[in-house]
C-alpha cells in the first residue's frame, strides 16, 4: 500500500515538473517575442529621428534601422506559437491573434511589405518620401495593435 502511495505521489510530481518545463519553454518564447517587440519600436524610435536627414547621413543608419527592424519583426511572430496562447505570463497579445491566425498572418504581411517599401525609398527617396513610408509602416504597427493586442494583458 505505501509503495503505491509513493509512486502514485512519485507520479503526481513527474506531472507537476513537465508541466513546469513545458511552461518555461512558452514562457520564454513569450519573454524572447517581447524583447523582440522593445526592440522593433526602438528601431521605429530611430527611424523617425534619422528620416529628415540628408540622404548621405540617412543612408546608412536607415539601412541598419530597417534590417533590424526586419530581423526582430520575424523574431518576435515567429514567437507567437500555439503554444504560447495562456503560458501564465503576463502579455499584451490579445487572444484574437491565436482565434484569428489568418488575419493575424494579414497584418504580419501588411507591416512586411510596408517595412520593404520603406527599405526601397531609403536608398534614393527623398525625405519627404521616405516620411510617408515610415508613416505606411507607424500605420501598420498601429492597425496591429488595435487588432491584436491587449490593453489590460492577461
């Protein structure tokens, strides 16, 4: 009798830690998804500033700015795995991003091509041009939000 006490608690706490591990592999997808996003409105921050310089200055800051921006916009959806729906840390992703994959995946498009939009004008736009390219991605950043993120987290 004791022995089947002690495997089925031996069994219980197994349960318990593989959740756990489980847990930590979502949560830290959820941690590394918004470093990526601190990250993204950072090179936005940038972005802003660097727009009205002379196209000689602007150049090669834009062009590390949008890679960047790039590289943590894939980051960060990438992160955004089934799995990382209801982990039990605190985020601002709204639970329409998992019952609404495709427009999720619209939005991650639209921001997409209006980040290489912005990447075409950097080179050879003026900075009038390369403003109304910032703003078309600044409105795909916000489109996003208002759809897919949580004011209050959960």
């Amino acid at each position: 009798m004791r022995y089947r006490i002690l495997i089925g608690f031996a069994g219980l706490v197994w349960a318990g830690t593989s959740g756990a591990v489980a847990s930590g592999a979502a949560d830290d997808q959820v941690l590394a998804r918004q470093a990526a996003m601190k990250a993204m409105e950072a090179a936005m921050s940038d972005l802003r500033r660097v727009a009205a310089m002379p196209a000689e200055a602007r150049r090669p800051r834009m062009t590390a700015d949008i890679a960047s921006l790039i590289a943590r916009s894939d980051a960060a959806w990438a992160d955004f795995g089934p799995d990382t729906a209801h982990t039990g840390r605190r985020s601002s992703a709204a639970r329409k991003i998992w019952s609404n994959p495709d427009g999720f995946r619209a939005a991650q498009t639209n921001f997409s091509q209006a980040v290489g939009r912005l990447s075409e004008s950097a080179d050879a736009g003026s900075p009038e041009v390369v403003g109304e390219r910032l703003h078309e991605v600044a409105t795909a950043c916000s489109g996003c939000h208002r759809n897919f993120r949580s004011l209050f987290g959960f």
